[in-house]
C-alpha cells in the first residue's frame, strides 16, 4: 500500500492504495466518482479521460500513485457555481449525445482541445477528438456541440 | 388561457432532451457505478480453444487466495435450465442449442466461461481467475457457415446433425427458377455480409441480490428488455414465479441489438448471489463483450437477379448461409428468416422471388440482431444486386430503380413474401430528393471529366424500405416468436395535476423520455415540465417486450397514447357531471373540458384530476382517481423508406477511399421530435458507413477472434466519418393514430451499400463489377489490379 494526496475537483483526498490500482479504479470505487466512464481494456475509447494538472489523460492507463500530488479535475468537477460549463451547454443544446456513456469523456478531451485551440474548424474537431468513440451519435452532433462551445466561449471573452 | 386560444403544440418541434443534464454532468448510473453493501465481484476463466472438451478443473490455488469467497463451475449450476431460444425459425425444425451459464464438459467458442471466482474485489477476482487450471482436450473448429454444414465438419454439438440449426425458405421457388430460366439477362453475385461487433461503449453486465426470506431477487442489468429478461430467466432459466424476480435496467450505455437477449451472466449472478447470500456482480472487460456477447449479420449469399434488357427485374433467387455461431442466442433464427428472407425483394415489384437460408452453428461468437437485424442484409443484397443489374445493361441506376419502385397507388402492397402488407410508401420523391441534393446530373458530368484526368469518383444509390414497430402478436407468433410484441403504458393524472407515466420500453439512447413527454403535454394540454416518464424498472412499470425494432413510438408511443385517450374520456364524463350538462356537449381541448359554445364554462385537467382524486363529487359507478393502462397491439408494423446518396473518390495508387459527401433522405411518417430523429438517423449512418469502409469480426481457422480489442475492430472515430446532410419526406404510416413508423434503424440499413455503390461505381472504369466489405485499400487495390 501507497499513501497518496490528490486534489479531485478541488477538494483534498489522502489515500491509502496499492501501487496497481487505475486512476479510473481509485475515481469510481474510492471517490465515488462514476461519471468518469471505463469503455475498453486497450485505451482506445476515452470514456475515461479526466484532466490531470489540466490535462487531458486516459485514467485507465494512469496509475493512481502517478498522481500523488496532482490536481485531477473530473466530469463533475468542470461546471462551476451550477453554471454548465459551455461545452456541457452545447452536448445538451446539439444533442451531442444519446446513450451517454462516451460523453463525459468526450466533454473533458473537447475542454483540453478548446483550450490548445480555442477556434477549432470542423476538421480540427474531429481529428482533436480521435482518442474518443462514440458509437451513437455518428459524430456530426458532437462536431457542432464542440464548435457551440468555442463560440460560446470566444463571445464571453469578447465580453470580459 | 381562454379554451379557444391554442397552447402551443410540441409534437413536431426539436426540443432538446430532458434526459441530458444529468448524463453531461456525470451524474448517470450506469450498471457499474451500482454499488450494493456487502457486494462480491465476478472474474470468469474462459476457454483459450474455440472447441475442446474439458477435462478438469482445478480451482485450489485460486480457492487459497485471500479474498477469494468461492469457485463454481458449469457441474455446480446444473439445477438451471439452459438460456431460452425465444425466435425459431417458422414453420421448420429447428435445432436449438442455447448455453448454459456456465459450459459443462465442453467449450464452443473461444470466451466460453467454464468457471467463475467470486471475489472481495475485481483485482482479487481477477487475479484468482488466473489461478483456476483447466486442462482441455482440443477438437477441431469451423467458424465459416457454409463449411460448418458440409459433410466431414467438426461437429459442434450432438443434438444439431451437422451443425444445421434450420434449413428455411420462403417466397415461389418455381417461379423463380422459371423467370431465371427463361431472362433476357441474369446477374449473379457471391455477397458476403462480414460479421460485425455491436460495440455499445458501455460492454454488458449484471447485479444480483437475493432475499433468502422471501425468496426474491433483484437484478440490475445492462438490458434493452426487462421485462423479457425477468420472464425468461424466472419461468425458464430458474422455474419460479416471474413474482419472484425484479428486474432493473438502470442507465444503459447503448445497446444496439446487444443488450436484448438473455445472456448465460444474468442466471449465474442470480445463481452465485442466491447460494452466497451477498449481491454480486459481474460486467464484462471490452475484450470480453467482444469474445462472447452477441455478433451481428456474417451471411454468406449467392444471389441471382433476373430482368429485360429494358431494365425490368423479373426474378430474384437468393441462397443464404447464416452463422449462427457457437449457441443458440434468444432470438438469434428470426433475424435471418423473417427479418430478412421476408423484405429481400425491398422497394421493388420483382414477380418471382424466393430465398432459401441455412443456419449454421460454428465456433464463433453467438449471432443475433444488430442493429437493423436482417433488414441491412436484405437491403445491402437487393440495393447491390440492383446496381450490378443496372451495370450489366448499361443502364442509369437512378432510372432502373423508378422502373422498378412500388408506385404509391400499390400501397398497402403485399411482397408476396410472407410479410404483412407495406403500410405506406411514396419512394421516387425521396430518390429525387436526394438526387437533387447531391447534383447527381451535373455529377456524373464531372465524374466524367475527371476520369479523363485519372481520378476516380463515384456515385452511390440506396433505396430502402425497411420494418418497424415490429408486431403485430397474432403474426409474430405465426414467425416463431414465442411470445406477444404488444406494448403497454399507464398513465396517472395526480390530484396536482402532475402526470406521470410509465411504460415497458427501455431507452437506451433514443431520447424516448423526451418524445413520450411531448405527445403527452400536447395530447392531454398539460405543461411539458408536469409529465414524467417513468421506465427500467419491472416493479412499477406494466410489461413491455422492450426497445428494439425501431418500436418504442409506433408501438410504445402508442399504447401511452391510447391511455391519454382513455383519460380524456373520463375527464369528460366527470366533467359533464360537474359542469351538469350533457355528456355529449362536452368538448376536451387544451387540457380542458367545457360544455359546447360556452368555452368559458369548463374545467381543466388539473381540477378535473383533483375532482377525480378527492371523489367527493363523482358520478354514480365511477371510480375515484385518472388512472389509466392500456395494452396496444398494433394491426401491422410500419415500412419506413428513403433513399441514400453518396459520393466518394478512389486513390487509384493506394486503394484509398475518400467519402465526399453523404446525403440520406428519408421518411420516417410523422416526426415527434425531428432533433432526436436526425441523431438517429446520424448514429445509424456512420454504423453502415463503418461496415462498407473499416469493420469486420475476423476469426482465424482455429476460431480465435483476431479482432478481438478496439486495437483490431475498427469502430470508426470523429475523422473517419464524414459530414452527413439529412432531409426528408413525410408519409404518414395509417397503422397507428400518430402516423409514425420509427428511425432507429434506418441509417444502419441504407447506408452500407450506399457506399459500397459508390465505391463500385469508381471502380466501373477497371471492370469491377463486385467487392466484398469491407472495402480496405488492400481489397480496393487488388481489384484494380485483377489480383
Ligand atoms: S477506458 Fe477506454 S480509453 Fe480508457
Ligand atoms: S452517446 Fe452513446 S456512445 Fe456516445
């Protein structure tokens, strides 16, 4: 057992762990944080990807003791004040999404894309998003969901 | 409000979903977020061989471990029945052999399960599978259909003589060899549908707990049918009252088809969690969904299409092997018979047609529906028999399609298939449509020119018609179905006024919270924000043969209807006792009832419904409260159709194709919520899409699934399908009262060969008249080069 201190969302967890255990294992079944989803065994899917230190990253190829020290944000860490962020805002306005699962994943590898590039065209998205499978929604919805944000996001910066 | 001013329909408009904000807040509960005090965790040891006969079983070690609660094998489990087969295949013998929860004595496929540890955690469970020895004594394999069913085949299982699972047909033999016979052209074709992976992104599993007081479990699982499951694994599975099981389908991430049938997880959760006393768990990892949860299409078909030199099809024989693969799985001999033989002759008036199937066990993975299930097989034969017809007499494909089409005056048409009549249909606006959109004529000038040039585009044509909102009872169980396909939905008006309804079908993705909500506010003028829509649970909800087909709104949709109807019908009785007029004076509009030509004398709903609830003041023999079920079994299903177009460009150097442009127009009837029927009709395209240019299960001779991970199976991503443009046309289907007919599936049936239409009409120039899918580079490139 390893003894690691992560800061999940803003708050402050010291844990004891075994040196095996998944970033995405410590998430759901230590924090109780089940919105960061686990879609395959080969990281392919990106139903797991949170932000480590804001950075996207795969918690299924992450150990937990990796992230001793870390800022970890996760699904249900990224609207604040009851505020949706802008790209939760555009999933739901786009329908950028049907059953669900692949979302949260989706919206965390689209919030660290808007963030290398702010303004990104439809190709941009769509090779941005390559580490994520959505086998619902053919990605045409998660495109435009996507470029609502940067949208979104460009006007509230024009505004400040 | 005043009774003559209209509140605003909703039915029609591209509300977002209610369902979202708690999936994109990561606030869902899907199946493995379920955690339940006291629960045990399932690792299962799987066989390495696709076919072998087990010798022994030595779980000692893995029993050592600490944590380790215990080891079962399939010997343990032999006081449950084997998994139900619920579709046979109609009018024929069939040779059902479904698994067992766990293998006994012999191994099929490669993931068959022949032990399972129960563990304090996933980690230990796992770690103890690897502990388990099994010793094995390997036999030969056969994973291709055609081969399994010829003399000399391994043979799989004793009670299928060489492998056969039905031999089936339908349509006129005679007539169709008579037409072959004597036509003035006859195309022929081998076309092999691969077998695909569904691939939801959340893999399947299930949760057991049981009350040795009452003898009761309940089961959460990753299911698009509870109620089917709940029956099946009760009165089959365990032979105890369905009483006696709940069964819950929390969120479920997709399904696909995948999560219909009764898989062997569900009986050995209940089995481990009623012999340990403690809730146990079991979801599979992605490799595992891959091994060992259902398969989709893997048809091997010779097909022979007939005609006039002036374009007219005259016949149509059709020879189809079906892999059924290593077990029986629920309804896996209805998709390949009456989902398929029955509409191969699609939107086409072909005289004489018959199709002839033989399903077959291998050492593969179990085939049941997918997405579409039988229809994109059908409609993938037919649409690419069509082109090459059109090839072969040098015919415009567009034009040999209007020759061929069902015109609107034949409707209801009778395929003369053994399918119910085609309720509706108006096919050649849908094709102009979308050969407009795509400029087809300007097109095929360009295309032209740019051979010219050594560049290689091509157009691609796919109309469709395909089955929805499958039913009704009395014919399914004519099909082999062992059950009924009605829906039912109860519907409360609350003394608040607050309506909540609850129905048996089973979203999974299809925003059917959002569409149900919308007929109902418009249908009994409540607020959308007052009606809740309530679904999953078998405790609480009334039965439901669960989301599939392309059903939950033709049929679904309609039984919440029918029970609105009722409701009104009540109202309006108490309202006319209230309001002491006559019945027949009273009118319901707008979520109010008001005596006729007095519109400001009235009732709404909501005190209509408090009136009700309270029953101080009812009519004589009424009963208090609006509570009302209804049981909905449609008169047919319903035949949505379009048409798709694609364009694509082929490197000839590389082999590579590059999808230009996809178009699909389709009619789906009446569109609730045109939002959600276009994310269907997006998800659906990019599945067909995928099967014509990147998916494909491959096994090798030994039976080991070369695609076995997401690392193999190419599940395409974002840059990998196009930008797809949707419109549509409106026909009404006359089955049911909201004129709808479903949009599930129609992307995944029209999509596949639109592609591959296209892809082959690029390659015209250097003779190819046929590809197999999926079409690689490699493919591609070896057929411009005759290899
Ligand atoms: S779970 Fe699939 S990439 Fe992490
Ligand atoms: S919404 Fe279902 S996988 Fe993306």
């Amino acid at each position: 057992m390893t003894t690691i201190t992560v800061t999940v969302n803003g708050i402050r967890y010291t844990s004891e762990v075994e040196p095996r255990l998944l970033l995405v294992h410590y998430l759901r079944e230590h924090l109780n944080l089940t919105g960061t989803h686990i879609g395959c065994d080969t990281s392919q899917c990106g139903a797991c990807v949170v932000h480590i230190n804001g950075v996207s990253v795969k918690s299924c190829t992450t150990l937990a003791v990796q992230c001793d020290g870390a800022e970890i944000t996760t699904i249900e860490g990224l609207s604040s004040d009851g505020q949706l962020h802008p790209l939760q805002e555009g999933f739901w306005e786009k329908h950028g999404l049907q059953c669900g699962f692949c979302t949260p994943g989706m919206i965390m590898a689209a919030a660290d894309l808007l963030k290398r590039n702010p303004n990104p065209t439809e190709e941009e998205i769509r090779h941005g998003l390559e580490g994520n499978l959505c086998r619902c929604t053919g990605y045409e919805n998660i495109v435009r969901a996507v470029r609502y944000a940067a949208e979104k996001m460009a006007a509230a910066q024009a505004a400040d | 409000m005043t009774a003559t001013e209209m509140k605003e329909r909703l039915v029609g408009r591209a509300l977002k979903r209610r369902e979202d904000p708690k999936l994109i807040t990561g606030h869902g509960n899907y199946l493995d977020d379920i955690k339940l005090p006291g629960m045990l965790h399932i690792a299962l040891v799987r066989s390495p061989y696709a076919h072998a006969k087990i010798v022994s079983i030595d779980a000692s070690k893995a029993l050592a471990m600490p944590g380790v609660v215990a080891v079962f094998t399939g010997k343990d489990m032999l006081d449950i029945n084997p998994m139900p087969a619920a579709w046979q295949a109609a009018g024929v013998k069939n040779y059902p052999v479904p698994p067992r929860a766990l293998a006994v004595d012999k191994v099929a496929l490669v993931g068959d399960p022949v032990a399972m540890v129960v563990a304090e955690n996933r980690y230990i469970a796992r770690d103890a599978a690897d502990l388990v020895e099994v010793e094995y004594e390997p036999l030969p394999a056969v994973v291709d259909a055609r081969k399994a069913v010829e003399p000399g085949a391994p043979q799989i299982h004793e009670a299928a003589p060489n492998n056969i699972v039905f031999e089936w047909e339908c349509g006129n033999k005679d007539a169709a060899d008579a037409a072959i016979a004597s036509a003035e052209v006859v195309v022929k074709e081998e076309i092999i549908n691969q077998r695909l992976i569904p691939t939801p992104m959340e893999t399947r599993g299930s949760i057991a707990r049981y009350d040795p007081l009452t003898g009761e479990w309940t089961v959460w699982m990753t299911s698009q049918a509870p109620h089917v499951h709940r029956l099946l694994l009760t009165a089959f599975v365990f032979g105890v009252p369905e009483t006696k099981l709940r069964c819950i389908a929390p969120n479920v991430g997709g399904g696909f088809g995948q999560k219909i049938f009764c898989y062997n997880d569900m009986a050995f959760t209940m089995w481990a969690a009623r012999k340990l006393g403690r809730p146990v768990k079991f979801v599979e990892d992605r490799s595992e969904n891959y091994k060992y949860s259902t398969h989709g299409r893997d048809h091997i078909t010779e097909a022979e299409l007939a005609g006039t030199r002036d374009g007219k099809i005259t016949g149509l024989r059709v020879k189809t092997w079906a892999n059924i693969g290593a077990y029986f799985s629920t309804v896996a001999a209805g998709i390949p018979t009456t989902l398929y033989g029955r509409i191969i002759t699609g939107v086409y008036k072909i005289p004489a047609a018959y199709v002839h199937v033989t399903g077959a066990y291998t050492n593969t993975a179990m085939v049941d529906a997918y997405r579409g299930a039988g229809r994109p097989e059908a409609s993938y034969l037919i649409e690419r028999m069509v082109d090459r017809f059109a090839a072969e007499i040098g015919m415009d494909p567009a034009e040999v399609r209007r020759k061929n089409f069902i015109q609107p005056e034949d409707f209801p048409y009778d395929n003369g298939l053994g399918l119910l009549p085609y309720d509706s249909g108006n096919y050649e606006p849908a094709l102009n449509k979308a050969l407009e959109i795509a400029g087809y004529a300007e097109f095929r000038k360009q295309q032209e020119e740019l051979r010219k040039q050594g560049r290689y585009l091509g157009i691609g044509i796919s109309s469709y018609v395909e089955i929805c909102g499958i039913a009704p009872s009395a014919w399914m169980g004519g099909q082999g179905w062992g059950a009924g396909l009605w829906e039912s939905a109860n519907v409360r008006v609350h003394l608040t006024g607050k309506v909540v309804v609850t129905t048996g079908s089973l979203p999974h993705g299809q925003g059917l919270e959002t569409t149900f909500a919308q007929i109902v506010a418009d249908e009994l003028g409540v607020p959308y924000e007052d009606v809740e829509i309530q679904w999953g649970d078998t405790q609480g909800t009334p039965f439901g043969y669960g989301t599939y087909g392309s059903r939950s709104l033709a049929v679904g949709g309609v039984a919440i209807k029918r029970s609105v109807d009722k409701i009104k019908e009540k109202a309006r009785k108490l309202a006319a006792h209230l309001l002491e007029a006559n019945e027949a004076d009273i009118v319901f509009e707008n979520g109010r009832a008001y005596v006729k030509g007095s519109p400001d004398k009235g009732k709404t709903i909501g005190e209509l419904a408090a009136a009700a609830a309270v029953a101080y003041n009812l009519p004589p023999g009424m009963e208090p409260f609006l509570d009302e079920t209804s049981y909905y079994d449609p008169p047919n299903c319903t035949f949505p159709f379009g048409t798709h177009v694609s364009i694509v460009e082929v490197d000839p150097e590389t082999g590579h194709v590059k999808l230009l442009r996809y178009i699909a127009v389709d009619d789906c009837g009446n569109q609730i919520n045109p939002l959600i029927v276009e994310g269907q009709i997006h998800g659906g395209i990019a599945q067909g899409l995928a099967q014509a240019l990147y998916e494909g299960a491959v096994y090798n001779e030994d039976g080991q699934l070369l695609t076995g991970t997401l690392m193999d199976y190419a599940v395409p991503t974002a840059a990998m399908v196009p930008h797809i443009e949707t419109d549509h046309t409106v026909t009404p289907s006359p089955v049911n009262p909201l004129g709808v007919k479903g949009a599930g599936e129609a992307g995944t049936i029209a999509s596949a060969q639109c592609v591959m239409n296209a892809i082959i009409d690029a390659l015209a120039p250097f003779g190819v008249k046929h590809l197999q899918m999926p079409a690689t580079p490699e493919r591609i490139w070896k057929a411009i080069h005759g290899k």
